[in-house]
C-alpha cells in the first residue's frame, strides 16, 4: 500500500477560522478529505496528523516513516526556526513536499525563511488548497506512483 503522510503543524486546526485573506475558508477535516481523495487517483492512502507541539509532529514523522512513501507537511510556524524538524524529515529518508496555504514571500519578513524547505524535494506556497494537490502531484511524479 502507498502511504502518504499528511502532516499539519500549529494552528492549522483553526483553518476556516483564521485569517480567509491569507489562509482561505476551508476548514482542515475538508482539506484532508480533498487530499484523501486526490490521493486515490495515483493509488495512494493518505494518513493525516495535526499537532500544536513540535515533539509530537517528531515523533509522529518517527514513527509512521517506515510504512510510508512520501510526506506532504506544512509545518506553520514551525518552517522559520524548526532545525529539529529539518531533521527528523531528514531522517525520515524519503520524498517530503513543504505546503503553505498563503504565500510565505509575500508575508511578514520573518516569514520569508524556511529552515524546513532544505529537507525537502520541493515547496509550495500562495495557492491556498491547491499548493496541497500540486504536492501531491510532485510526490507522486518522484516516487513512481
């Protein structure tokens, strides 16, 4: 089976209620569920994980790597000074795609840096749900689904 993680990191529970101008109104069960089903068009299963904490995005990338093909994360905040998730996507030894909804270079200058990208085969940003699908996309052309 083709497991595709699909990681969230903080805040990204409140989507549908943060800011629409910069992250839109879908809410985060309705873009897992569009992803899911994107997902089976290339024959992937895609398993989501949402955290506030940062140990248990780590742990969660830990531990479900093994059984899995690629990732598809967006990191939130953590993307501008998380050097423990750089590597635990690192570690994790396969394709991993940085998603934002909003357009990170297009934000406060603090935002611009992603220390997270590096360990990525690609990130996507500025296209609100469909920097997901376009990630999707990617992964699948670089694992041959």
């Amino acid at each position: 089976m083709n497991i595709i993680l699909l990681i969230h990191g903080p805040n990204l529970n409140f989507l549908g209620r943060r800011d629409p101008k910069h992250y839109g109104d879908i809410t985060l069960p309705k873009l897992e569920m569009l992803v899911k089903k994107e997902a089976k068009k290339y024959g992937c299963v895609v398993k989501c994980f949402q955290s506030n904490h940062e140990g248990e995005l780590i742990d969660y990338i830990q531990k479900n790597a093994p059984s899995a093909k690629g990732i598809i994360i967006n990191p939130g905040a953590f993307t501008h000074y998380s050097f423990a998730l750089h590597d635990a996507l690192l570690d994790a030894e396969m394709a991993a795609v940085e998603v934002h909804l909003s357009s990170i270079s297009k934000r406060e200058s603090w935002r611009k840096t992603s220390v997270t990208a590096p360990a990525c085969i690609g990130q996507i940003s500025g296209k609100k749900e469909k920097s997901y699908l376009e990630a999707l996309a990617l992964l699948a052309k670089k694992i041959k689904l």
